[in-house]
C-alpha cells in the first residue's frame, strides 16, 4: 500500500497508535449509562470534549423536529428486582443493560408471573443480557440472561428502577473545521447506547480522533473542504440536527456513519443511497485497494443514521464504512459487544481507511491534458526513464501513461485510478509530476 | 408464498380445484382434429363458450390481412393406408396426428418408393407420430412412426384421405371483459393444434378458466384495466385479428401468449420484444418470488404468436410465461404430447401464476412520500412495533421503511419489490398501512 | 466457418498459401537491422515494395512533429567486444540484438567493471539476448546472454560499436487503395525492430499480403471503403504520419494494429479507447464466432501505435488484432523471438481474420423492414420451406427472422448477427434474400 508514506504528505503526523488511544477513550465512557437524552450523553460528550473542541447543544423536550417531538429527558439512579429473600437478582449496577432503556420508574411486588411481563432475554444466547429500549412506548423492563430468567423461583418480587421522565433536553455534540471551501465532510456517529462498545462506542472514539487528527494537521497545512463532526443520538438526534439545518445540508458534498468499527471482520460499506456518488468510489476503491475481502451493500432502509441523511427529501451522499456490518454479528445488541469483543489493532486499519478517504477527497482533482494529440515527449522532459524496451513496465510510467490518456475534463483522479486498478496516490503522484511539467491544467472546480 | 391469502383479498374464490376442471376441458377438447382453419376450431370454440361468453368470428376465405390472404378451410373426414391385404397399416381414427395437417384430398393405389415420398417420421423416436403441417404448400401426407415406416414391404398401397380444401372461414374466439379504464391486459392463446396438450391445449384451458374466475370476481369487485382474451388460430390468426384491430392495438397495456402450462419442468418467460417492459418485470418478480428455478429468455423471433405481436412495426408488450419452452422437451410436437404428460397439478400452478401476474398489474400504484424529509414517527400512528432493538427484524417495519424510502413518484410498487427482493404483497401492504396514515399520496396515472 | 466460401463471394481468390508467403517474405527481412530510422528500414520498405506499391516517405531529422522532433538517422556497420586475447567474444554480424539500439559510436579499451555498465542481461533467461534501445538518451551498450555475462573475467577489453548518428531521415511506407467512399479502413504496422519476428515482422508480413489481396480484388470488384496500409517506426512514426495527415485523421473509420500475428497462442483483441466502436464489434465478433477461445483487453495507454491513434486528442476507432498479446509471452523482445517461433499456419489464421474484418466492414449494411406489421408471409416468396411443424429448425429460417424484425432502421447486420449469435454471413445473406424479395430497404449511410 505505501499508504502511510502518502498519508504523510499531507499528513504529517503518524497515527499508528491512535488505535490504543481510541480503545483507552472507550473504555473511559464504557461504564457510563446513555440514552437518546439524559446525562450519560452529557457525561459522554464532556470526556470527548477533553480531545476536541465540540460544541454542545440543548434543545428542549417538546421541540419539533420534522415530523416527529423532543421527547422527555430520561434518566436513571439504579435498579434492581429482589427476589422474596430481600437478594438482588437483577441489579443495574452489575450491568446498565439489565434495564430496559427509557423505562419508566417504578417501585412494587409482584408475582412472578406478572413480572415475566416485564423480562427480556435473548433464548438463543441464554448467557448473554439483551439490549432493548422502548423511546416512545411507556413502559418498564428488565433485560436479563436466559438463564437468570430460568432460574426464577415462583415468588413475589420487589421491583425498584428509579428512573425518571421529565421535561428536559436533548443534548448533542458538534465540531465544525473550517476549510478553504465551504463544502463539507460530513462524519457522524450516535452516542446513545449504554455499555456497548463495537455498535457504537467504536464510532464516537474513531471520530474523536479523527478530528483531533485534521485539528493537528490544521497547524501545519490547509484543508480544502471544511469538516463537520456530529456526536448525536440515534434517529431523534439526526432528525433534529437535519431539522434544525435544514438550509444548509446541501453543503454536505460527502459525508460517512461511523459505527462498528472495532471487531475482528472484514470491511463493509454500505453505500449512499444515490449509489455511484464520489463518497461510494472513493470507499470502494480503498477497499478494492487494501487487497482484503471486503463487503459492499447497496443502500437499504434499515440501519443507523443514514437512513435519516438518505431519506428522499435529503437524499445526502452519505454512506457507512464499517468492519462487520450491524446485525451480522451474533454479539450485536448484547452484553457480549464488550471491551473484549473490539480491539485497539482493527480500530487503527478502520482510522486508516477514513484517513484515506480524507486524503483521496482532498486530493481528487481532474485535469486536462494539454498535450492530447499523440504522447507528449516523457523522454525529453526527464519524466521517462530514457532504456526502452525492458521487460518489466515501470508503474509509474502506466500511471503517467493512464492519467495523460484520460485527462480531457471528464475523469477525476479518482476516476482514472478505479478505471487503471492503480492506486489513488501512484495516479496522484503521476498528475503532480505531468503538473510540474507543465502538462497538465488543473480544471477542478 | 402466503400467495392464497393475498389473492383472496381481491380475489374472494378459492382456485385450488381449477387444475382438474382444466384438466377436464382438455379431456373434451384432446379428440377432436383442429387446423387453423374447419370445423374442429368451431367444435372446440363451442365447448369453450359453454364455460365463457366468447364471440366466434368467421373471416372469409380470400380476406387480406397484412401481407397475408385467408386460405381454404380444410376438413377432413377419415384418411387411412391399407396395404395389398386390405388391412389399414395407418388410420387417421387411431390418431389424428397421422394425417399431415392441411393435406390435400387423394385416394389412390401407390407402390412404396412413391408412398414414402409422402411419409414423414422421427427416426429418433421411432414410437412417436409426429405433427407436421403443410398450410400454405399444398401437399398430402401421413405421420407415422418409424417402427411403422420400417415394417412397410415393398407392395402397392392403397391412400385414402377424405378432406377437403374449401372457400370457407377462419374462426377464432374473443372475449372481452370490460374494467374501469380502457387499457387492456390481453391473454392469447392458439386453437389449431390437433391431439396434442401441453403444446397447446393447456394454453385455451387455462385462459378459458382464468377468463372464467375473472368474470366471477367482477360480480363483486371492481376490475381496473380490461381485458381480452383471444382463442386463435396460430400465426395466420394472430395477423388476421392484429389486420381487422390494428386501430386498437394500442390499448394493449401488457400481454401474454399462454402455452406450454401443464408439463412437469421449471417456469420460463421468453421476454417481449421491448425488454424491460412491464410486463417482463412482473413475471420476473413472480417467478423470482416463488423461490424454485427458472429460465428467462430474451425475446426470440421464432415461437408463438409473440412473433407477430412484437414484429417491429407493432412492438406490443407481449410476453410468454408458460413452463418447459416449446422444442425443449422430446414429447413436443409428437404423439408423446398426450394427456399423460400433462397434470392438473401443474395446471394450478401455471394458474396461480397467471392470477398473481393480474393481482399486480391491477394493485401496481406509484406512490409519493407525503413526509419526505427524514422519516415519519411511524411509532406515533401505531405502525411499529414499539419495542425497538431487537435482533429479529420485522419484514413488515422492513417493507415499510422501503415504501417511504423509495416512494418519491418514479417507483411503482412493483419496482420496489423488486428494489428490495420483498413480495409484492408485503409492499402493497405496507403500501395500504401508509396510504390509511396519511403518509402517502397516490399519483397512479 | 465456411469462411472460405462467404469470402470468396466477394474475395474470388484463395488464400490459404498465403501464410507461406507471408513467412517466405519474413525470412528475407529477418537478418536485417531495422531502428527507428535508418537504411535498416529503407530495405525492409524496399522488399516490402516488390510486393506492393507502397509510397516512401523521407522526413528530415530536426522536423517537428506535435511533441517531438525527428531525431539524427543511426545506421550500423559492425559492432564487438574482443577480450584481452583479441577474440570476439560479442559479435553483431552473429546477432544485431547484441547492440543496444540506436547506440552512439564507440572505440575503446575498458575494464570489465567499466564495461559492465553497458551490458544488459536477462538474469531470468540465461541463454536469450534482451532487446533494448536507447533513442533519446544517447548511450552506448552491448545486450548479451547472462551466460556471457558472467563467462567475462578482469580484464581488459576492446569495444566497438561502428554506428553513426547524423542528420537524416525517418523513413516510412504508406499505401492508399481508393474505394467508393473516402472513409478508410486504416491498417497500421511498425518496421523498427531488428531480427525478431512475432514482435514485429509478423505485423508487416501480414499487411503486405493483405494489401496485395485487396489489390488483387480491385481489379475485378469494387471496394466500398478506401484502405490505407502503414509501414511506419513504431510511437515517432505514428506520431509524424499523425502530425503531417492531421487534417484527414477523420476519415479514419475504422483501423487496426497489427502486430505478434504468427505464434501459436490464442488470438487477443485489445479494443480502442472508444471501446464500442464498430472495429471493436468486429473483431469480438468474428472472435466469438470463431468458437475458439480468445481474450479481449480493454483499452489500455501503453503498448504499440493505438497508443497514438487513441490519445485523447485524436480518439480514433483503432484497435489491434493480435495472438498472444506483446509481453505476455517469455520469447517476447529476445532472441527467443525468431523464425522458429512463429509459423505460416498461424500467420494463415491471422490474415483470415483480417480478411473478414473487411468482410464484414464492406458488408455491414442497415436496412428498413418494409412490412414491419406482422411477419410477412415467406412461404408465398418461396422463402420458407413448405413443411412446417417439424423438429429440427432450419438455421436460415431464424436468421431471415432475426434480420425481418430487427431491422427497423437503427440495427445494422453486425448488430443483429452480435444480438441473434447468428453468424454475420448468415445474417448478410438472409439479407440479400429479403432484399431480392423487396422486404428491405438499404438505408445504410
């Protein structure tokens, strides 16, 4: 790949151990109890708030947002069931999963069979606690292993979740990098699951770093397009940022979900809903470069926040780059998606690829060959090396050879890498020496 | 499939027992010596109208249709070869098959090398008669086995066939079933082959019946397009009623040539001309919905009566949806085509098919999304589940999200079933669900 | 096939010897030392005129031509190394790859450390000479075996190249055989290489010979198309005959390169940079006829003169018809490339294929259905055979089908015979049927 040589070029920095960095954040905010609102998102935000600049917003419980109303703001001091001994045989302390997200509080006796009512477990992975909210359906719950529901006696228990629903906000975080050009890249992640750490802690720790990471290059070298960071709850949060900025998403030239991030898997991209914008080639061809297997959906409805972004009315160019995609692993949704399950190594090659999908972004200019009748003489200008006729072809040459060819205003270099299977920075490289030689006009808009 | 269920909501009557009454009407139809032209196209017509109200139209001999002329009406009475015994070595009352269809009258004594100039056989199926034709050249002739031909001696012959070649009428069938607009859907099949079932009684039977059920449902419901049915003698049929309709042929909306439907082999669909028709999407969608194998075929320019439907000049959107293709099974065109090959279990199967094709034509609306930015709160209207994260998802929330998704005034229902790999039924559903919340609009044209 | 009898329709002669002539003609230019310029390529031009009348051109060094400059004429003598004990141990008169072409003069004692500067070697094939030139870099050296290489002891040597580099000419031939019409039919070869012979003397080989059939045939019959045949230096030729005919490249309708025509390998086709240009329908046609199988390669910038004729700024319709593609095979530009490497069957398949890319070019006309409503009725114009109905189609009856209900004006005879898989004689004389019959009309252009 040579990838980090390039990278360097206009990006200085090394981040080969960013991924421990990442993992370290993670297992900071991994304890902490989130929901769509409350003050786990606060706490979430304020430690990501030690890496990078974001800006926090509030917006109050009963807003309107498109077609749908801030909720109450949800929060939660512990909860437990106690069987008829007076011992705790579900406790929130043990696990933030056990309480199903958003319930309403409650404090009683009740038999066991009214109790069942209320437990969620997952039968086909009897060890593990499911994840399971309900946003907008009042209720109350406990999430459990299978095999604690098994092991329930036929007794009348004392249930206690001592949450609370009331008026209130939901919170938000973002940070905006100004570029040479108001366009931007979007990068969002949701910050709403309680301890879970593939889907979706891996999101918002990637994009806290990459942002540290362009705030860092910022220093030294310019950014073309400006940057945009959206830390956010699932669905209600995206839907209330895209209410609240409705006039200015068309700005949004190329944007990613960030999510799943961190697990052994292959690389998957799921794409825009367009389905041949520049952010799906861009993905695309790193992927197809990285020499691995790799998985590419077309765009489907279901998923995280590009559903809201790719909604018709929007129709944003924004896809997912993620390792196993959601739902495709069987820790999904469950205790077993724990610090253990991700690791600080995958999450180094994921920052790589969104590295590079800046660094191909930046770089994706189209030129027009000003020499387009026949070759122009490489030999003359030094570009060639002068032996001809030698077995094994120089690369560079193809490459140089490729970029000439399909230079007439229509192919970026993005374009003529996928169509030549070279490498985005061999092509890259190729126009800035046809560039210097005076050979090539840069007709980029 | 859950296909029954879904049909009976527009389609109230059970259709499980049509494949025997098909199969019965084949029974009275399978004895009887048809031709393009003569009174066993009128004895087989009759036997139709006692099920439907078909109109029978006579064309003179002499008609000009197109570039072709109305012939003589053949009909024949016996046709037999007895050899220097007396005894019939061939007779037309054990098969009809073994008369060369449309033979000119003879009766005469023949020594064997002159018989045999008039003999056609299948030496690679030397148990089967074959069928063979000679319309428009005029000739007479016997189809034998080869068994038969090889035990001929060397004696003289005597021929008899009782026929005769006639000013007379093309007769064909037609049956109109008239629906809330004037677009048509037209269903065509040939009543010319003698003895012979899968190629093509099959096809009468089965529209006879389908013609039949659709009449029944207008009692009650509300039909949207209209439709035609035609019984037609092949090819010289199909140019005669295209030459006396060709002002109207442009209400054909989507079309198919029904033949071939009672073997025991996989599904085909031999294209329209144009491709990607309608018509070709919904077949395909069906049988890609039935989840066994299948063969499709781009259009070809021999076969049916597509030939003349789909000549350049008329291009209609006519396909052909039957199972094993004409020529791609041994039996075809021969004795072995008889009324063991085909089975009323694979007439309702053929039947069903043939019911879904109408089941979406008529529920393929083109929806736009009312709340098109971001989606609709659907848990607010009582459509989702209000438990979320779960690990199952549900197809119906599934189906749902795809209408919204997709519906944005260019995608018909079919094409999101088609989009999204789920049935056309779960898509109207959900469709149904979203029109009843007000979230969409129809604009069906 | 029964390529030979279509042909010869148009092509009276037979052409099967031609293989061996084109080989006896190969044999004859073998031994001689062609470059770029020089009296290597007068007498290569000189035989290839005893056989055609092909123009040669002369143009002077230091002439302009787009990018490039003609560079100073290199011509030959002799060329050596002698050891220390005076024995040639490389000698040119054994084989003229031995020096790196277009080499400055040299006239020196060195040491082996110094000489081996200018060795080149092929360490993976120790027993051929590698091929290599200098044009533009002046430079000097000697291309040996590895085995000779490392035979070398310390010592001193004797090197002498007896070349000279001075003002003089580029050298060509060019051949133009007028048609009906101007637009032309380009073949286009290279005669720069010294002794090897699939790389490149099968090139010219096999354009004198088809040249020299064309002629043969013009006495007798009319050719639609013009044809021009170039005999130029491979990249500065092309790019000077470019440059000098810039203002007539348009009548270039159609072309191909011609190049590694006589080894043993499959046959390959690489297509221009337009990539659906009729010259590439052609050639994959006559390919996929053929049965055989064969390799088509996308448009690609390095390679031989298409590289010109499809740069950006000219986009002519050229591709290339080859065997084995150049480097894709281990005798490729070294000794290894020599008379036994090639054969005259091969070189006889070769020019069959080029023989029917004028076929089908003089013969693809587009014609009009004139009864595009409905089939017309064949068995009364004695189209048809009689007997219908039976097992086995007759393959003209599908070829005069295809051609009657394609040919609504957009369809050319290639098209419908790539579409129907129908081979283009089949369709072309299905089509001189229907035109006799007053079916069609020609509306080619």
């Amino acid at each position: 790949m040579g990838l980090k040589i390039n990278i360097k070029e206009i990006f200085p920095e090394d981040y080969s151990f960013y991924g421990q960095k990442m993992y370290n954040l993670m297992v900071k905010l991994y304890p902490i109890c989130r929901s769509i609102t409350g003050d786990g998102v606060r706490k979430t935000l304020n430690h990501i708030k030690e890496d990078i600049p974001i800006k926090i917003a509030e917006i109050p419980t009963g807003t309107e947002v498109f077609d749908w109303t801030i909720p109450n703001e949800w929060n939660i001091e512990d909860a437990y069931i106690k069987n008829a001994k007076g011992d705790k045989v579900v406790d929130f302390k043990t696990s933030n999963l056990h309480v199903l997200n958003y319930s309403t509080p409650v404090n009683k006796k009740i038999n066991l069979t009214d109790l069942k009512k209320h437990l969620f477990t997952l039968p086909e992975y009897p060890d593990l606690i499911p994840y399971l909210t309900s946003y907008y359906n009042e209720n109350w719950g406990f999430c459990i292993t299978h095999k604690q529901f098994e092991e329930l006696k036929d007794e009348i228990y004392e249930v206690v979740i001592n949450s609370s629903l009331k008026d209130g906000y939901l919170t938000y975080g973002e940070l905006y990098i100004k570029g040479e050009i108001e366009d931007e890249i979007l990068f969002s992640c949701y910050i709403c699951h309680p301890s879970l750490c593939n889907d979706n802690l891996t999101g918002p720790v990637l994009l806290t770093y990459l942002a540290k990471y362009l705030l860092k290059i910022k220093e030294n070298s310019k950014l073309k397009y400006s940057y945009r960071f959206l830390f956010i709850p699932e669905t209600i949060g995206a839907i209330t940022w895209l209410s609240l900025n409705e006039n200015m998403v068309l700005k949004i030239k190329h944007g990613l979900i960030a999510t799943c991030l961190g697990d052994s898997g292959n690389f998957s991209y799921k794409k825009s809903r367009i389905g041949n914008a520049t952010i799906d080639k861009v993905v695309e061809k790193i992927l197809f470069d990285s020499g691995k297997p790799y998985n590419i959906y077309d765009f489907f409805p279901s998923g995280s926040d590009e559903r809201q972004f790719c909604s018709p009315g929007l129709n944003l160019p924004v896809g997912s780059l993620l390792r196993t995609l959601y739902g495709k692993y069987p820790e999904y949704h469950s205790s077993a998606d724990n610090l253990d399950f991700v690791k600080a190594e995958y999450l180094t090659e994921s920052f790589r690829h969104y590295l590079m999908v800046i660094y191909i972004l930046e770089n994706n200019k189209t030129y027009v060959n000003l020499n387009p009748k026949c070759e122009p003489q490489l030999g003359k200008r030094g570009i060639y090396r002068k032996i001809g006729g030698q077995k094994e072809g120089s690369i560079n040459k193809l490459a140089i050879l490729w970029v000439l060819n399909l230079s007439e205003g229509n192919n970026s270099l993005l374009d003529i890498s996928i169509r030549s299977k070279i490498s985005f920075d061999q092509i890259k490289k190729s126009s800035d020496i046809l560039v210097k030689c005076g050979l090539l006009r840069d007709i980029s808009n």
